[in-house]
C-alpha cells in the first residue's frame, strides 16, 4: 500500500459507513479527497447526500512520510484519524440544498506541522 493509499485509508475508517469517496487533483500540490454519504434522514429524497468535505492533502505530506522511522508513520496515521475525528465531532452533514444542486462543500486541511509536529 502506498502512503497516499495509507492515509485515505485512515481517513475513510472515521467515515459512516457507506460513505463515497472521490479523488481531485490538485496541481501538483497534493490532492483533495472528497467524501459524502446517504443521509437517510428525509423521506421525500432518500438518496440525498450530505454535505461534501473536501479534505486537502498535501504534497509535502505525502512525501515526508517516507523519511519517518515505521514507529512515528503509524503515530502519524493515528493522529490523522484522531483529526478527522475530531472534525467529525463538529460537522453538521444535513443541508438545505434543493434537489439537482450540488451539496456544499466544507473544506479541511492536512497540514504537515499538525501531523508530524
């Protein structure tokens, strides 16, 4: 498994179950993982999706977690998931996007120094 595959790995295991995941490149600068599930949660559109979080991970991210002994890679990872969710904790999925529009997007940021600081 590559490292990149690692950390979207971390992330999805603090997801809902059944949540869907997408990839957007980003320049050269990383990528963004996009992630949204079923709400469930009305009647009249039972495929809505909740809001879409659209999580930043860096390039520098991916390409210093080679450079760490396995012990702080795994510490790293740990501290990914606790991130994640702890932003879980916060994040309010429902919205009242009309149906055909886009859910909205809230966007979330690795940054290096939080992981490996």
């Amino acid at each position: 498994m590559t490292i990149a595959e690692s950390v979207i790995s971390e992330i999805m295991r603090q997801m809902p179950q059944g949540a869907d995941k997408y990839l957007v490149p980003t320049g050269g600068d990383g990528f963004k993982l996009c992630i949204h599930w079923k709400l469930n949660s009305d009647p009249e559109r039972p495929n809505k999706y909740s809001k879409t979080i659209a999580i930043q991970v860096p390039r520098e991210l991916i390409e210093d977690f080679p450079g760490y002994p396995e012990n702080m890679q795994k510490h790293a990872l740990a501290k990914i998931g606790t991130y994640i969710q702890d932003k879980l904790k916060a994040f309010d999925p429902n919205h009242d996007s009309p149906r055909g529009v886009p859910e909205p997007v809230e966007h979330w940021a690795l940054l290096v120094e939080n992981i490996f600081g």
